[in-house]
C-alpha cells in the first residue's frame, strides 16, 4: 500500500507537518535497526462514530518491546502517554479510519553498537490502511527461513529487527505468486506469517502456536483466542506440528492489519473450507464488536468515549 502524505506526524512530544517528519542519517536506527514499533487502527463504526480498537494495549506492549531492547529505562514517556499521544495523533490529521504506527528508536548520538548513549526517540504516524493481505483468502507458502529462537532475539518484542527474516519470507513469497508466507520455528514447529499469527481449526478445535514458538503475542491473536473461548469454541495454544498446516479444515491467519484473514492455499494445498465455520463465526464477532453500538468486548478494548474525537465533529458516547 502507498504510503500518503497526512497533515502530522506526532514526533518527540509535538504535532510536524509531514514533509518535517525527518530523521537524520547518522540516527543510530538507520545503522543498527535500533527500534520498536507496533501497529493497530481506529474504525468508523456503522452509524459513524470513530472507535479505537485495543490501542491502550498496543501502547503497554510497545513500552514491553523497549523493556526487552534496554530502553524502557531512557523512554520519557509512559503507557498511558503513548495512548493518549495516538489519540491526539488521530485528532490532528481527522483521519477515520486509519492504521496508526507508533515507532520508538535510538535518535543522532554516537557511532558503534552501544546505543546507550543515543536518545531514545519516538513518533507516530497515521495512515488511510484497508485490508493488509486483500479481501480473498490468501494463498502462502512455508518458507525456508525459520523463525530464530528467543535466546537469539526476542521474538515477543516487535523490533524492527526481528522483520529481517520476514522481509526476506515476504518478498520472496509475493515473487514467487503467493501472497504471504509462513516460518518455522528453528525446532521445525509452525511460528506464524510475516506479519500475522496463525490458526488452525481441526474438528471443531481451534488451534495457535503457544507464546513459547518464536511468535510475537499479538493482540488480535489475543482477541480471537477470547472471542473463541467466549462462543464455547475449545483454543489449543500448543507446539504444533507443521502437517497442521496442510490437513487442517480451516486456516487463517490474524493481525492488526491483518484482521482475520482466511488461507485458502498451502504450498500447492487447498484448505478445504474458506472460510469455514468457525473462522466465519469469529470474524463475525469481531466486527460486531468494531461495528457496534450495543457490542463492547471486553473492558478497555474500546476507545470511543468521554469527547477525544470531538474535533472530529463526530458523535461520541
Ligand atoms: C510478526 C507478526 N506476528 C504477529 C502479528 C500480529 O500482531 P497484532 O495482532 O498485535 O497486530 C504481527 C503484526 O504486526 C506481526 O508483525
């Protein structure tokens, strides 16, 4: 997707307009790949009004990436900062709905690895995102690059980093036809796709890799793992074999992008329901919570009250 000019990017505590929103060359993130970033969205509910959703999680997992990178300690700003920095983020550019990427990185300092001594910058930007992999169930491939394990690099964290192996599955994958692709872990277990997790559903379970297989602990995967428990579905977070993969009835892969996106295709394999049942009925739920009114999912997933989107000239609750 194009990347589109906004109003402002939200850059170390000010609103910038967007041709301003720089860095300079000699930032220590440009040599050494020193960031955290996360990424979720705002929706425009069906009767119009603006909700964010899960965004105070993304805050506290970003502040976790710095805890895991040695940098929480130097951000000079909290949880409940960044959330509210991202909501001022979306008021600025009145941008609804919008993908919002919130990136903290070690700034202009000194030349070397040790990044200590480089600041600890952030910002925020906003972008007018639709579907992550397309409206049709995706078609991957397994991917010869595996997942490092987590006493190599902290795969829990979102750093930027961590995206190398990705980057390489990612554009190898759409080189090659398919839309995605999904890692190993180093044990020859299923991890998940470039940028999503992954579930399988095999008669009527609902299977992911546990946090312990080199994925990151993403909050969709979080969410469907509790709007499955709440529809009575039984969720399996296990070591999973990668024969799941190609014999499963259903498949798909979830993110914040990503949403819940079918797999219709592995390798040369065609799932044999896309979308099935249960990838129906969750996905159903799930946008019956971001479509609303009535439906709010569990305390604090919402973002749609007390005013912060009155600039907007939208309704709120
Ligand atoms: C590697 C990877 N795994 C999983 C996810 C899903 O995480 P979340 O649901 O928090 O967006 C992402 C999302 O960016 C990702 O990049």
């Amino acid at each position: 997707m194009q990347i589109v000019p906004t109003k402002v990017v939200w850059m170390d505590g000010k609103l910038v307009p967007w041709d301003q929103a720089t860095i300079h060359v000699a930032s220590h993130v440009i040599h050494y790949a020193s960031s955290v970033f996360s990424g979720g969205r705002c929706y425009r509910r069906a009767n119009g009004d603006p909700v964010g959703f899960r965004l105070y999680d993304h805050a506290k997992r970003l502040v976790d990436s710095c805890k895991l990178t040695l940098m929480a300690d130097q951000l000079p700003y909290s949880v409940d900062d960044i959330y509210h920095a991202i909501i001022q983020t979306i008021e600025a550019n009145g941008l609804v709905p919008c993908y919002i990427r919130p990136v903290i990185y070690r700034g202009y300092g000194e030349l070397g690895v040790m990044s200590r001594n480089c600041p600890v910058n952030m910002f925020i930007l906003i972008q007018d995102w639709g579907s992550y992999l397309g409206d049709r169930p995706a078609r991957v491939m397994v991917s010869s690059r595996r997942r490092p394990r987590s006493d190599s690099m902290f795969m829990g964290a979102k750093t930027g980093a961590n995206y190398q192996p990705g980057q390489y599955m990612k554009n190898l994958a759409t080189m090659l036809g398919f839309d995605e692709a999904i890692a190993l872990t180093e044990d020859g277990l299923v991890s998940e796709g470039s940028g999503e997790n992954i579930f399988m559903v095999r008669d009527g379970v609902l299977y992911t890799p546990d946090l312990a297989s080199s994925v990151l602990g993403g909050i969709m995967r979080d969410t469907v793992i509790t709007l499955a428990r709440d529809l009575g579905i039984e969720v399996r977070e296990q070591r999973i074999p990668p024969e799941f993969l190609y014999t499963s009835d259903e498949v798909f892969f979830t993110g914040s992008a990503a949403e819940i996106t079918p797999i219709g295709l592995v390798d040369t394999t065609p799932i044999d329901q896309t979308p099935g049942n249960i990838t129906t009925l969750i996905r159903r739920s799930l946008f019956g919570i971001i479509n609303g009114p009535d439906v709010e999912g569990q305390p604090g997933w919402m973002t749609r009250h007390g005013g912060w989107l009155t600039s907007l000239n939208l309704a709120t609750e």
